[in-house]
C-alpha cells in the first residue's frame, strides 16, 4: 500500500482527519524520507527525538537504525495508534510521549531518552509549520542542546535559516538567521514539492540540516540579542538609526560603533553576518 493509501485508511479508521490547527501535512514521499535518514548520518548508537511523529512513517526509519527514539506526538489519536502499531512495537528502543513539545523542558526530553552522561543526540522531524522558529529556539538556545538537527521545514523558513548578509541575490539576513547561525552551521539538503504532502500545503518545503556548534560564541547572550533585536526594529532603516532609536542616544554616537566594528556608518541590519555583530557588540559594551 503507497504511503499516501495508508495515511487516508489510517485517517479514517482512527476517525483522525488532518488537523490544520497542529500543520498536519503528511510526508507521503518514500524518497524524502530516505533523503532526510541519510542528512541525519545515524548509527546504531544514537539516541534520537522526532517532533511530530504523525502515522509514524519516518518513526520506523528512524528505528530501524538507531539505539532509541523518543517520538513527541501532540496529537493523542495519533499517539494511540503509534502505541498500538504492530510495526513499531519495539517498545525497548521507541518512546511514545503525547505532548506538546514546547511544554517539555531539554532536560525533560533527555531524561525521556535515557541518555548516558556526556552521550549526544539527534532531532529528526517533519516539523509541524506553526512550531518551526519557537522549536529551534528551544533546542539551540537552551541547553541540552542537540548535536545535529535535520527538519522538514517550509521553504521560506528554510532559506531564512541559511541566508547570508544581503546582496543582490537575496533580501539578506534577519534575526532568525543570525539566532540560528549563532548556535549551529545550517545547511539546505533538498527542496520538497508541496505535492509530496498529503494534504497538499500552499508552500513548497525543505529539508535543513543544522550541525550545533559546539561551543558557542563566550558573549552575554541576552545582552547580545538584545543588540540584534534593538538593530532590527526597523529593518528598511540603517542601522545606526535603530540603534540611535532604540537606545535613546545620539547617532553620531552609534555610527562612531560602526565605524569601529569596520561597518560602514550606512550599513542596515540585514548585510551583518553573526561575526559582525559580534565585533559590534565589543564596540557597545
């Protein structure tokens, strides 16, 4: 049976519709799947968290090489059915939480998982559209961090992950790429046609790979982030200006930081890569 008769017979049998409330967008692509296994580089010793674990369609992929799986569905008619699948019944190695992700803390999900001490793991997830930013904040910026992520992401989302200081081939970075790329090295695998969904999305998607560094920049980060927000506040404007603004100071001040971070005083925050925030957060502290 395809993929996509088995997401419908299933959605019937256990009256569970696709909810657009929880961004219930099925993967019914078996090749995607093995495009997203094969991102993730798992071994038979890996402990790995999916997030919206649906039918449980990449949940058995994820079995099938790993030492344990903690698979976090919100949907409790969808939890019933992965409890009771035959085909995933290796209960040793499979953790069914139904749950809203956001609502368990790191330490929580690590515990869940059993992982020995100084032993890193894995997320591995068609992530649910509405969570995408709020779920990489909580595992880039909290700890225990992951060391690897690889998710299904919408592709605007995707792009916005990965973007670079802005040039002509492209509208440059915002707060979510400067967030991400602080923390992790993200990286586009593949795009995903909306057709490979059921039901079909309006927007195409893409699998990212987000390798966590593993240590971060040594700045405070609440005062650095601080800075990045105050910076785009007004994203048209030049940058000296959000920060004069923000900050209630004069921009002659502010442009003087600039000029001594190596930035041109016209600079907007969308042509800053993380390391030229970083040099500018020396100048401001």
């Amino acid at each position: 049976m395809s993929l996509i008769a088995q997401a419908k017979y299933l959605s019937k049998i256990y009256q569970a519709r696709p909810n657009k409330g929880l961004s219930q967008n099925f993967l019914i692509a078996e090749n995607i799947y093995e495009k997203i296994i094969t991102a993730a580089e798992l071994t038979a010793e890996d402990y790995v968290l999916e997030i919206g674990s649906g039918w449980g369609f990449l949940t058995g992929h994820l079995l099938a090489g790993t030492k344990k799986v903690l698979a976090v569905e919100a949907d409790v008619r969808l939890a019933k059915y992965l409890q009771q699948s035959a085909e995933l019944s290796n209960k040793e190695r499979l953790l069914i939480c139904s749950q809203d992700i956001l609502r368990l803390k790191n330490e929580e999900i690590t515990q869940k998982l059993e992982l020995p001490l100084g032993q890193p793991y894995k997320i591995v997830a068609n992530l649910p559209y509405h969570i995408t930013s709020a779920v990489i904040e909580k595992f880039l910026a909290y700890q225990p961090k992951p060391q690897l992520m690889v998710l299904l992401v919408q592709k605007e989302v995707a792009q916005r992950l990965c973007a670079k200081p802005r040039s002509s081939a492209g509208e440059g970075m915002s707060i979510l790429s400067v967030a991400t790329q602080f923390y992790a090295e993200p990286e586009i695998i593949d795009y995903v046609k909306a057709s490979c969904f059921w039901p079909e999305p309006k927007v195409d998607s893409a699998i990212v790979r987000l390798k966590v560094k593993r240590a971060s920049p040594q700045v405070d980060e609440k005062k650095f982030f601080h800075l990045v927000k105050v910076g785009f506040s007004a994203r048209r404007k030049q940058l000296h200006n959000n920060l004069a603004a923000g900050w209630k100071i004069d921009s002659t001040q502010t442009k003087a930081w600039l000029t001594a971070a190596g930035l041109a005083p016209t600079v907007r925050p969308q042509d800053l890569a993380v390391a030229d925030w970083l040099e500018l957060f020396k100048q401001t502290n």
